[in-house]
C-alpha cells in the first residue's frame, strides 16, 4: 500500500509555470472562455501572479464576493476570458453560488494525472487514479504520443490499458485480438517458454494483469499462472477443434476454451493467418503446438471428410494430403471424381497449399499446391480411363485419328500434367507421391500407351494407312503452306503471315496454348490437326513446312526442297527468299525491340520464326526436364505471338511443329527395344526411333514404309519405324523418342491466330466469372453461418476463374474469420456453380439494428466483387 502511494504521489508531482502557462494558453486558444483550476492545497497560487496570461482575467475565487464575480463573468464582461483560481475543499452544491459557472466553465488542474487525462482528450476525471497507477509508462513524452493516436475521449480503464500495450507492441490497432496477435508474433519458436521482450516491457509498466483479465474475458482463458505458451495452445487447439466435422478428439479436448469463447479463438486465429505482416510466426508457431500436443498421433482415427475445413496445422495438410493419395489408388476402378475435385479445391484455397501466398521452409505452399495439383491430375486420369473399358475400338484410321484429337489426347496432358506437378512436389522434398506416380506410370505406359500401340498398329496395316498415308479431311504436314499461307497471301499484295515453328510442339500442348491465347485481349485462335510426315523427325518436318514444289533426298539422307538443302536458317531464308520470306530464331526475333523488328518485317511479307525448346532440351542429354521444357515453350510461344500482334500490328500468325513426341518417366526396359542386329546394306540414317534407306527388306520389329507415301518426297528413300513405341536401341537417351508412327508423333498442330478489331475486338475483352450471393435479406442467428454463393455464368477463355477472400465487417474491421473461396466451373451444369464457407462471428455484442456487411474481395487484386448487407440478431448467448 505504501508503495503504491508513493508510485502515486511521484506521478502527482507539480510541473513547472511554464508548463501550467503553456497548457492554460493551449485551453483558451481551443476557446476556453472560463477556465475553472481547482487547487486544494493551494500550492500554486503564488505562481498565479507570474503566469502571465494575456488578455485573461484572473480572479482567486476566495478574495472575490460571489455574487459580484457572477456578475462580472455573466454581464459586465460577459465575453472576456477569465481563469477562476480556487484553494481550498469545494464548497458543497447546496451553498456554491457558482455551481452553474463550475458546471459549464473548462475545468483544470496541475497535477500529472490530470494533465496527461488532458493531454489525452479524456474529460472524466475519475480516471485520473488509473493515469497515476500507469505513471511509469506516461514517464515518457515517446510513449505517451505512441499511445495517443489509439486513445479515444470516451475510453475507460480497459481500453487505456489497451491503448498502452498497443504502443508498447506496435501494434496495427490497439483491439484486444490485435494484441494477442502482436505478442504471439513476438515468440521465438526455438524457445516458446521463454518471455519476449515485449511481454517483459507489459510488464515492466504495470500491465500485465490488466492483459490477462481481458484475455479471460474475451476467451475464456483461465489459468492461474497464465503463460503466452499455454494460451498459444488452447488458441490453436480451439481453431481446430471448431474446424472439425464432428468432435474433437479426446486427448485434445481439455485444451479447447469455453464454447462461449470459441468463437473469438476462431476469428482472432482466422485473422492471424490472414496478416500479410504477422503469418510467417503463425507457421513457425502452429508447427510448434502440433509438436507439442502430439497432433500426429490424434489424427489417424478421422476421415478426411472431418478435416476437409481445417487450417489449423500443416500436419493437418499432410495427413489429407496422403489420405486423399490412398484412396486414389484404392479406388481407381471406381474412382469418385467430384469428391475428389470438391476437396482439393477446398485446400488449394485454404492456408498451407494456397499458391497465392509466398512459400517458406515452415510453409511450403508450392509444394504442397503442387501436391494437390498432381493428385487432381492422376484422379482425372483414372477416371477418363474409366470411360475406356475395352480399350481403343475404331472402325479406321480417320475414326481413330479423330477420336485422339478429340479426347485421347487428354491421356497425354493428364500424364505430363501430373508428372510436372509431382516434379516440382518432389523438387521441394516431398515425396508424398510416390506411390501414386508408380499407379499412374502403369495405367499411361502399359495401359494407355499400349493399347494404343496395339490398336494404331492393327489401323496402320491393316487399314492400309501406312501404305498411303492419308485421311479424308485431314490436312498432310507437307502441304502446310499452300493449305495456310498461299490462299492468305493471295488476299492482297500487302497481305503478311508469320509462322512459329517450335520443335517437337505436340498436339496436347497446343490444346494449353490454344486456351492461353484465346484468352487474352483482341485474339482469336482456332486449333486444328495435321497429319505430320513420317518418319517424324526434325529434318524431314522442317522441309515439309517450307514453301516447296518438290521434297527429295540426297543419297546421303539429307533433305531437299526444289534441290535447295533445308537444314538450318541460312538455307531456309533462301528457300523463303522465293515468297519474300525470312528466317530468324525465335531467341533473336525476342531480342529485337518495337523498332528494330519494325524494320526487320517491313521487306517481307513471309516471316518464319524458329523455336526450339523441348527437343533442344530433351534430345541433349536432359531427358528428365521434358516437361518443364514443354511449360516453357507454352509461355514462351505465348509471349512471341503477343510480340508479334501487339508490337508490330501483325493479324496473322500461325503456330505449328515439325513434329510430336513420345515420353514416359519410368525408363524403358528390353522388352521395349527391336534391335537391329544386322544393318542392312542400303540405310543412310539410323536413329534409336527410324532407320532411312533405299531397298529396305522387310523387318518383324519395324514398319516398313516409303517417303513417297508418307512425305510426298521425290525418289526411293524407305524407312524403318519401330512398332508400337519400340526402340532401335537406347544409345543417347531413351525415354524421350520421335521419328516413329504413335498418334503423339505425327499428330502436328496448327494453332492459326487473327487479331481483332473494333466490335469484335470488343468481344474478346477478358475478365473474371460474376458471383453471387444466395438469398436476400441476410440475417443471421447464430454465432457460426453458412453462406452460399454461385457464379452467374461458366469459366471459359474468356471468363476467367475467381479467387475471393470473404469476410463479415463493422465499417473496416472484420468480425468474422477470412476464408478463400475459388469459383472456377467450366461446367454447364450450374449445380456445379454453387459454393460455400463458414464464417464465425467473435463473441461480442452485435446491435440487430446495425448494418454489417458481408464483403467478398478479389484474392489477387484487393477489388470488392460483392458487398452485402447484414444483419446480426443472435437470438441466443454464444453459449448455446
């Protein structure tokens, strides 16, 4: 008790004249007209003389008759500024001739608590006991300033203290959840049982109890030695426990706070992993409770579909992730792919695997997206296969031909899908997907690839293909330029086409491009096949692409056009030179800026530009990066045709390949290898994947073809193919192979690309699917709401899926958690179109009459997409 007075009577200590006179002045200049100093012991009234206050009347209330000094203040000098000096006890109300004048005059004193409740703009006086108690902190003008900018006239006790800690914690807002937040952040993961500093200074100024009361008021937490460490893990144990669907398990149960309380962990949890500021701790942090409490071995008795929602733990993450992995595998005959949809979409837009947020060694989001990723891909996979019990049945190669552009292709886009999704999952140390990828690399090389082999081969002979090499309707890869260039440069005389070429571009990958671009401001790309040369390798395809009368050889294999050598760029520019073409790589064309491509096109009316990124890649020794190699070339040819419509107003590009590829991830075995044991007398060229030659004999492992046939070349060069997916032999790298007859080789692309102006332009003006809320008039009832919302219309090319944060506000703050939401359909069933989230109200008082708004935000751009109101009339306590 001593010393608590004499803490006290240190904070009242009188300030100097200077100080008195400078806020007395403040007081006036403010408009103050009657400034009422209350002195009970008199010690300043000898200063009053050398204040020196201009333009003030000054008065001491004892040497002045009441009634007259009424009157002098209310008519003689009604507008004249006074300060009313009184010593001694206020006189009791009953015989206070000046009660009136007390009760409106500006009240003052000079003791600190009183000048610091001023300084501060509070008015009650009552408080002024509590500034004493807080005289340590108000020791500094620092502090007080940091404190200042939280403190509102109005503010009590509580929300004082509250004020302080926030300067002392730099905190954003001084709410109790903003608190919380800010001294959880402050934990060194390495040592959670140590104080941080900042707790130490919350204690150093005499606050430290004030904070754990509010924390039991507003979560329940009630310790009798309360630490940050045990209240970090009933915070996150309540987060998780409330996620669940269905109960908590039992060893955890003692650890999650009063259900009245629950539904503030909840908000201020939410709003933690929401902080772009505060999130990093929160990872490191939750890693250390599920550590702490043992979460592993609490999980394996729940179903994936009871922690679908919660976001609490990455161990959480982990554990569905691996579960989601078994029951692909166990259920791929039967596999149900819209669960399995519904929840990796619900990740992918929760915390840990949500790309949109950076990675770190505590929270691998890219990983673990990745991770879904595949997943996605290798259940769409099996379930396409499903649609294919009996396999490839058709009746002839153009049934056939048709129906790999059509839908088979997706075997291919499925496989390298998830194969580069499990890359970079695996890239990063986890090889969650390991025995996943063995059931995926089964179904694609033995299943897919082979029933394909076998099927394709019986429409290769037996239908006669090979032998003629055409289908009705389909374009021929040698006839390319007079079927898409010639009839446009026929237009006019100023007419100009470019051409991409991109090496070993398959027909899969064009589907991603074609989508890419049609998605984009003022083009328009149509995507169709041609039947591409065989054997489909580099040399021939090139030459086939070129304007040309005739294609030949040369004894030694080399591949003429009108007589005039193909390979390489000086030889295709003189080749083009015939049309007023060019021939530039597509690396130097990038490297040219507006101007000097300007110049560059403006002789030519035919440009052709070469890209080489997967064969250059996977055919020098890199094998193992096909896939990325294939991602790149889809950027990259994204952003040449962007170069080439936006910088120099070109209006026609065509993109297309010399030809496809082959690849798995698993290597061959013996069982794939047809070796040539005996080289025959007349072959030029042998390559693991077709032998060129004249007077081939006849070969049980291979085709036997001729260029005649299959390239419309002059001469009698022959070739060799290996059957199915076959290999001559594996020297310089064997997992990724062209050259033979697989639909994946000789299916080439032709991606034709026009920009668009005016009204059509218009039209292809890109932007994000429209949502909506379900229901009107919003009200809710209890502490924890579902709301529903659906997109007006389908994702497509142009209409772009929709990343949302959604969120409860009282004007700026939230009063709910922050949960993400993905509206990103392309179906045209719109009970595909719906989705929902949970939201939990903190458990504070909600006025029914208020207005609260319900707001969904643009994930990537911060944009409002909704706002709507609510209402809040919570018919029963939150304990209930």
């Amino acid at each position: 008790m001593f010393k608590f007075l004499a803490k006290w009577a240190k904070t009242r200590q009188p300030m100097d004249s200077s100080q008195i006179k400078s806020n007395l002045d403040r007081l006036f200049e403010k408009g103050a007209r009657i400034v009422f100093w209350h002195d009970e012991d008199g010690e300043f009234e000898e200063m009053l003389p050398s204040l020196g206050l201009d333009g003030v009347e000054v008065r001491q209330v004892s040497q002045e008759p009441a009634l007259a000094l009424k009157s002098e203040l209310e008519l003689e000098k009604s507008d004249a500024p006074f300060l009313l000096y009184e010593k001694g006890r206020t006189p009791d109300p009953e015989k206070d001739w000046l009660l009136d004048v007390r009760l409106y005059a500006v009240p003052f004193a000079a003791d600190r608590s009183t000048m610091i409740l001023r300084e501060l703009g509070i008015i009650e006086h009552a408080l002024r006991d509590h500034i004493a108690a807080r005289g340590k902190f108000f020791a500094s003008k620092e502090r007080l300033a940091k404190a200042q900018k939280f403190i509102d006239p109005s503010d009590g006790p509580d929300a004082i203290d509250r004020a302080l800690m926030a300067a002392i914690l730099r905190a954003e807002q001084a709410d109790i959840f903003s608190l919380v937040r800010a001294l959880l952040d402050a934990i060194d993961p390495d040592n959670p049982d140590a104080a941080p500093t900042t707790w130490s200074e919350i204690a150093k100024f005499d606050l430290s109890e004030s904070f754990w009361k509010q924390v039991r008021e507003t979560f329940g937490f009630n310790e009798a030695r309360p630490s940050l460490k045990s209240f970090l893990m009933r915070l996150l144990i309540t987060d998780f426990a409330r996620s669940l669907d269905g109960e908590c398990p039992k060893a955890l149960a003692h650890l999650v706070l009063p259900s009245k309380s629950a539904a503030n962990a909840v908000v201020c949890v939410g709003q933690w992993r929401d902080s772009t500021r505060l999130h990093e701790s929160y990872d490191a942090l939750s890693a250390v409770v599920a550590e702490l409490v043992k979460l592993g071995d609490h999980l394996g008795d729940l179903d994936i579909e009871e922690v679908a929602d919660a976001r609490t733990f990455l161990l959480t993450e982990k554990f569905i992730a691996s579960r989601l992995r078994d029951r692909i595998i166990d259920t791929a005959e039967t596999i149900n792919l819209e669960a399995i949809r519904d929840i990796v979409i619900r990740r992918q837009n929760g915390y840990w695997a949500n790309s949109k947020l950076p990675s770190s060694h505590n929270a691998p989001r890219l990983a673990l997206d990745q991770v879904y990723t595949a997943l996605m891909s290798a259940a769409e996979f099996l379930d396409l296969r499903s649609e294919y019990p009996t396999g490839f049945n058709y009746k002839d190669g153009k049934a056939f031909f048709d129906a790999y552009v059509g839908e088979l292709y997706r075997f291919d886009q499925l496989y390298r899908h998830f194969c580069e999704a499990a890359d970079t999952a695996e890239a990063e140390g986890w090889d969650i997907l390991k025995a996943l990828r063995d059931k995926i690399e089964d179904a694609y090389s033995n299943w897919f690839l082979g029933n394909l082999a076998v099927r394709w081969g019986e429409v290769l002979e037996g239908g006669a293909l090979l032998e003629h090499w055409q289908l009705p309707d389909l374009d021929s890869q040698q006839d390319f330029f007079r079927r898409n260039l010639q009839s446009r440069l026929d237009e006019a005389d100023d007419r100009r086409v470019y051409v991409i070429i991109s090496d070993a571009f398959r027909y899969e990958a064009a589907h991603e491009l074609l989508q890419e671009l049609n998605g984009r401001y003022r083009f328009s790309a149509t995507l169709k096949p041609q039947l591409g040369v065989l054997p489909s390798y580099t040399a021939l395809g090139m030459a086939s692409l070129l304007p040309h009368k005739t294609l030949s050889y040369t004894d030694a294999g080399a591949v003429l056009v009108d007589d005039m050598p193909t390979s390489g760029i000086a030889n295709r520019q003189k080749i083009l030179a015939k049309v007023e073409g060019a021939a530039i790589k597509a690396d130097d064309f990038m490297a040219m800026n507006k101007t000097d491509g300007r110049e560059f096109i403006k002789p030519y009316r035919v440009i052709y530009i070469y890209h080489n990124q997967i064969d250059q890649t996977a055919d020098t020794g890199n094998e193992e990066k096909t896939f990325a190699a294939v991602r790149n070339t889809i950027t990259e040819l994204g952003s040449i045709v962007a170069r080439i419509v936006n910088s120099l107003n070109g209006n026609y590009v065509v993109v297309t390949a010399d030809h496809g590829f082959l690849f798995q991830e698993g290597a061959p075995t013996a069982s794939d290898k047809n070796p040539i044991t005996d080289k025959p007398s007349g072959a030029v060229i042998s390559k693991k994947r077709y032998l060129l030659g004249k007077s081939l004999p006849e070969h049980v492992g291979a085709y036997h073809g001729r260029t005649s046939a299959t390239a419309s070349a002059e001469g009698d060069m022959e070739f060799w193919v290996p059957r199915g997916t076959n290999r001559f032999h594996f020297v310089g790298g064997s997992r990724f192979i062209h050259g033979g007859a697989m639909p994946q080789e000789v299916t080439v692309p032709v991606i034709q690309i026009t920009q668009l102006k005016g009204k059509s332009a218009v039209k292809t003006r890109t932007r994000t699917v429209g949502i909506s809320v379900l229901g009107s008039n919003l009200k809710i009832t209890t502490s924890r709401y579902r709301f529903k919302f659906i997109q007006t219309e389908a994702v497509s090319e142009r209409i772009k899926p929709l990343k949302v944060r959604v969120a409860i506000y009282d004007g700026d703050d939230p009063v709910t958690n922050v949960e993400t939401l993905s509206f990103e359909s392309d179906s045209s069933d719109m009970n595909e179109w719906r989705n929902e989230v949970w939201l939990t109200l903190a458990s504070r008082t909600f006025d029914k009459k208020r207005r609260y708004q319900l707001i969904v935000r643009n994930a990537e751009t911060d944009v409002e997409e909704v706002r709507m109101d609510v209402t809040i009339d919570l018919a029963f306590d939150n304990d209930f």
